[in-house]
C-alpha cells in the first residue's frame, strides 16, 4: 500500500481524528491508537453490540491496533514518549494546550523525535478567542459559514453524517500527506494546526464572494445551487419517494422537459430568482407520478437525474456494488445486526478497496514491543475485539 512503513500515532477521540487515522490506516500506514484508561468515549456512543461496545466505534477503528495508556501518569507518559520516538506522524484532538499540561507539548514531543509530523485538530485552532472554546459540528458549521445558505428559505438544514468531522479527517490528512513528502527521508518534522471551523471555511471563498455582489447574494432556498433554480432541486414524487435534478447545463435541460412533455419550460430555465412558479410547475410535473415511473422514463436519459435511495437500498444500487467500497461485517444472524464498513473510497493500481483487519486491542508491553523492540514488527497482534 501507499503508506507502508509509516507509524501513526493516534491520541484522537470520537470521530473527527479517528477517521482521519482510519484513512491513513487504509493507505497502508500502521495506525496505533492510543486511549485513556477507560477508553475513547465513542465505544458507548451508538449501537451497541452484544459484548457493549458500540458497533460505531469498531467500524471507525477497523484497521488500527489500540492500547490504553494513563498520560496522567509517569509510567504512562514514559510508554508514550518511547512510542513518539519511534513514530513517523502524531495524531490528537485535545484542546489547545491539553498535552503542554501534560509535559508532552510541541517542544517535548519534538526533542524525543525531530522528525515527527504533529498533526493538532481541534475545533477553532490553537489560536484565537475561539481556542479553548467547546463546539461541535453544528457550530464549525455555523462559524465557518456552512450553514447560512443551506436549507429551505425558512431555516438552515442541519446536515448528516456531519460535515465539519468528517471534511476536516481528509483535511487533516492531506496535510500530514504533504508534511511527509516535505520530510522526505531525511528533513524536518512539522507541526500542523488544523480546525474543523476552518475546514469548512475554506470551502466558502464562492459565496462570500457572491455575498459582496449585488444580485448575487446566496440566500436560502434563493439562489441557483441551494434549491432556488428548478433544474437543481430534490422533487418529491407521488408516492412520497424524492428524486434529484441536476440539469444546469441547458442540454440537460432540454433533454429532461422534452422527456416529461414539457417543451414550454425549456426557455424559462434561468427565469430570475426566486423562480417560485418555475419550481412549482416542476413540482407538480414530478408529483403527479410514481418513483418508479420517473426512474424508467429518465434514468436512461443524459440529463443529470437520479433517484434518493433509503439508506438500506444504498448498498444495491449498482454502481455502489459495482465499486466495492461498502462491507458488511459481524454475524447478520446476531440479534444486534452487521455493522457496514465504508472502505478507502479509492482504487489503487487497479484494485478495489481492500478489507480493514478488525479493531484489536493490546497490552501496553505489546504495543512497546511492537514499535520499540529490536525487530522490526511486521504488524499488530492482540486480541480482537469480540464481534
């Protein structure tokens, strides 16, 4: 894989650093987690399977090995600077200034390894008013911008899985990517400070823009990509099932209202927003049938249509299954169900997404011996975790 041979460290908690240090282990990285003594809170949070550890927390931590470490501790801390040493890349989610309390700052962690890529990811930053305030997904959103435009004109939508956590686990990851390409076989470390409000900053350079033009403000339910343009909305169809139309594109367009026998709406495409008699002329195009009869009429035609599946019909549709990113894991049969694992959403030389090992745990002396013992370790060992 990409990353063989490249230790990580992962000090990260719930979901944004977890991802982020599942990626990595995909990419062929060796991902040791490292969890306070009573674990990373995300094993209760969830589903949760027969032995009542949540089925969320082993489909995130697939492919990595875990070990409990009591930082606040002097044994603890020794373990953990014996496995910096020895690390490429350091992972964690604390609060601005958790781990300086704790003696394993920036400036410590980089005389035990100068070469380590330090990756800090934490909600605003390690600067600012905001540092050492607490958020969650919904405020980095709210912050950073990513709410105000979206949703109906009544009120901003609240988007699920949650964006900033997951944006801001391929944010974190590019950068210590690039980090590690920076070091080389020989340079410098790096120190690298990445936020979840910032992740979603920097996707709004286009509306903030379109905000100081007249004309062109994104409000709600107002403008071309967030439900204002009749060609770019989710419809709801007579049985209550909803399908999506993209057809920007004035081909697309025309293709979609000559096909449902509406040639008259071709020229109105871009009436001027908000298009409220476009829109519902469009809705009441789409309600007056089926799913079904929509999915057989345009699901064949270039005009940028596709059907909202259910989540339990996703894992079907064919170009899912054809892609081979999604695996069912656990015992169907078992009264809690299987777990679906979401796997590198990437083939690499050809081949699909390879199967993640199950979330193991070791015993602090495995995981030293694995990383500082002197043979190399080909790989973890340990007791899986029971699923």
């Amino acid at each position: 894989m990409l990353l063989t041979g490249t230790r990580v460290l992962d000090l990260s908690q719930w979901l944004p650093g977890p991802a982020a240090g599942q990626l990595l282990a995909d990419l062929g990285a060796e991902v040791l987690k490292v969890e306070p003594p009573a674990g990373d809170p995300m094993r209760a949070l969830g589903p949760l399977d027969g032995d009542g550890v949540s089925a969320w927390y082993k489909t995130l931590n697939a492919g990595k090995a875990v070990v409990r470490l009591d930082l606040k501790s002097e044994a603890g801390r020794e373990a953990f600077r014996r496995l910096v040493a020895v690390a490429d890349v350091l992972l964690e989610s604390y609060r601005p200034g958790t781990l300086e309390k704790l003696g394993l700052g920036r400036a410590d962690l980089a005389e035990f390894n100068p070469r380590l890529v330090h990756c800090a990811l934490s909600g605003y930053g390690q600067s600012g008013p905001y540092a050492q305030k607490a958020g969650h997904d919904i405020n980095y959103m709210a912050v950073g911008g990513g709410l105000v435009a979206s949703g109906p004109e009544a009120a901003p939508s609240v988007a699920y899985p949650p964006v900033a956590d997951h944006a801001s686990a391929l944010q974190a990851v590019v950068t210590i990517l690039a980090a590690l390409i920076r070091r080389g076989a020989a340079g410098p470390g790096a120190y690298l400070d990445v936020s979840l409000m910032e992740t979603v900053l920097a996707w709004q350079a286009l509306p903030l823009t379109a905000a100081l033009r007249p004309g062109w403000q994104p409000e709600r339910g107002r403008a071309a990509l967030n439900g204002g343009a009749a060609c770019y909305r989710v419809y709801r169809t007579a049985d209550g099932r909803f399908v999506t139309l993209g057809a920007i594109e004035a081909k697309f367009w025309r293709t979609f209202c000559e096909a449902v026998g509406r040639p008259d709406l071709i020229e109105r495409q871009w009436e001027a927003f908000p298009q409220d008699a476009l829109n519902g002329e469009v809705e009441a195009v789409f309600a007056a049938a089926p799913l079904v009869h929509w999915t057989a009429l345009l699901g064949p035609l270039d005009c940028c249509f596709e059907p909202v599946p259910e989540l339990a019909e996703v894992a079907d549709h064919p170009q899912v299954a054809a892609r081979r990113q999604l695996r069912l894991r656990g015992d169907p049969a078992a009264a809690e169900g299987p777990r679906v694992e979401s796997l590198l959403g990437a083939w690499v030389d050809g081949q699909p997404p390879p199967e993640r090992a199950p979330v193991r745990e070791l015993a602090p002396d495995e995981a030293l011996a694995a990383w500082c013992g002197a043979q190399p370790a080909a790989g973890f060992s340990g007791q899986e975790t029971k699923v």
